[in-house]
C-alpha cells in the first residue's frame, strides 16, 4: 500500500470514532435524534479525503451507532447522502461553501425523503403515522449545525494555510 493509502484509512478511522463519539451529542427535534458532528465528519472527509471515504466513514459510523445502541436507522439516510453529495461536490467544485451546501442538501432533501421509506419498511412505523416529508426538518437543523460547525473549522484552517497542506500531504 502507498503511504497516502495508509494515512487516508487512518484518518477516515479516526473521523468516524469521533462521528460515534459525537452522536452522544445530540439533540431531540421532532421525534429524530440530531447529531451535527456526523455531518461535520461528513464534510471534514469530503475535504480531506474524497467522496469515497465519506461515503465509507458515513456509512462505517451509522453501523457502529446502531449496533452500540446509540442512533437508529435514520442514521444510514441521515448521513450517507450527505457524505456523498459533498465528497461529489468538492471533487467536482472544491470550494467550501458549495460542498457545505451540498452536505446540507443532501441531508436534509434527499436523506430526509429516503428515510420515510425506511422508517415504514424497515421500523415499522404505520404509514398514517409518518408523513413523507416528516424527516426533512429534522435533518436539516442537525446538518445545518454540523455544516456551522466544519465550516469554521475549514476555513479556519484554510486561511491558516494549514489545510492546503493537509491536502497535499494526503495526495502524495
């Protein structure tokens, strides 16, 4: 393995310890459990990693939150399309804002219309009870919250010059 391999895999081991132990940060909203450091984890490995490993980490925290009892499947839609719609947007764009806006998009539209189907098929909640835009607002306020939260942080580090050299580091 190429030593850039090595470094991504440790660092994407790492991001996702720290999107588990921040789901024991969360927040109720609407009969959803929010997390916004799964979705700071989303962006942080959009940046540094690629679309690819966020998508991977994003799905890697979901599975370990759920098997530790610490989040519900909501977890999968709630994270996955975040993760793979900024990793694609900053592959594509790589610029901040837009990959920031993308992981809130993703979310909070597409996770949030996928996790209707899962909450009737897979939870069993009767389709009466859910409405199919009834995850949207939820998903929203906690990936708008990690979105605050990754951006400080990369723009921080950006204007430090600090994450250009990251950048670098990873691509060699």
């Amino acid at each position: 393995m190429r030593k850039s391999n090595v470094q991504k895999l440790c660092i994407a081991g790492i991001l996702c310890a720290v999107a588990v132990v921040g789901s024991l940060f969360s927040f109720p909203v609407f009969g959803s459990k929010c997390a916004p450091v799964q979705h700071m984890v989303n962006i942080l490995c959009a940046v540094l990693l690629g679309p690819g490993y966020g998508l991977g980490v994003a799905f890697a925290a979901s599975l370990i939150r759920n098997l530790l009892g610490l989040g519900s499947l909501m977890a999968f839609p709630g994270s996955m399309f975040g993760a793979l719609l900024c990793g694609l947007m900053y592959y594509k764009v790589p610029k901040l804002l837009p990959t920031l806006i993308a992981e809130v998009f993703g979310t909070s539209i597409l996770g949030g219309l996928c996790a209707y189907p899962v909450a009737i098929l897979l939870m069993g909640q009767p389709a009466g009870e859910v409405m199919f835009y009834a995850y949207i607002i939820p998903f929203f306020v906690s990936t708008a919250g990690g979105a605050v939260l990754s951006g400080i942080l990369l723009y921080s580090l950006q204007r430090g010059g600090v994450l250009h050299q990251m950048q670098a580091q990873l691509s060699h």
